[in-house]
C-alpha cells in the first residue's frame, strides 16, 4: 500500500484541521482521495478539504517531513484495508 499526504494551510475554514496533514494509506491515489471524501465529504463544485495530496516520495522532499507544517504534524491515519475470506 503507498501513503498520500493531504495537506493543510492554515486559515482556510473548509479544511477540517488548521496546519499539519492527514496520512492516508491505499493502493493508489484515486482511492486515497476516495477514502479521504469517505471522512471529510465536500460540497459539490469542491474538490477536497485539503491544499495539496502529495505521494510519499514527494512528501519526503518537503520541509514538512522532518520540520512540520506551520508547526503541526499529523493529525489522523486513514488506512484502507481488504480482508478476504
């Protein structure tokens, strides 16, 4: 599974959190915006409660990765999982 970052700015109301990101991990990328509406839905005409996804690797090259985003980190895990039976 690969982990997306959604990101957030600060001092946008829409946002769910104020700075920091969510981390999501799924197979691909349309399933991670997919899971990350499934908690945050949007209203129409929006796209995402967020500024920015970004993959792993693109993460890894922010200043967010090892300093934090306006002084803030994660705030939840969204891990989508399949069990079969």
């Amino acid at each position: 599974m690969a982990k997306f970052y959604f990101t957030y700015g600060k001092g946008d109301i829409r946002f769910p959190y104020q700075n920091g990101w969510s981390e999501v991990e799924a197979p691909n990328e349309l399933a991670a915006r997919q899971a990350f509406l499934a908690i945050h839905p949007s209203p129409p005409f929006w796209d995402l409660h967020c500024e920015t996804v970004l993959t792993e690797e693109q993460f890894q090259d922010t200043l967010m990765s090892f300093q934090a985003n306006y002084h803030d980190r994660c705030h939840e895990r969204i891990t989508l999982t399949l069990e079969r039976v």
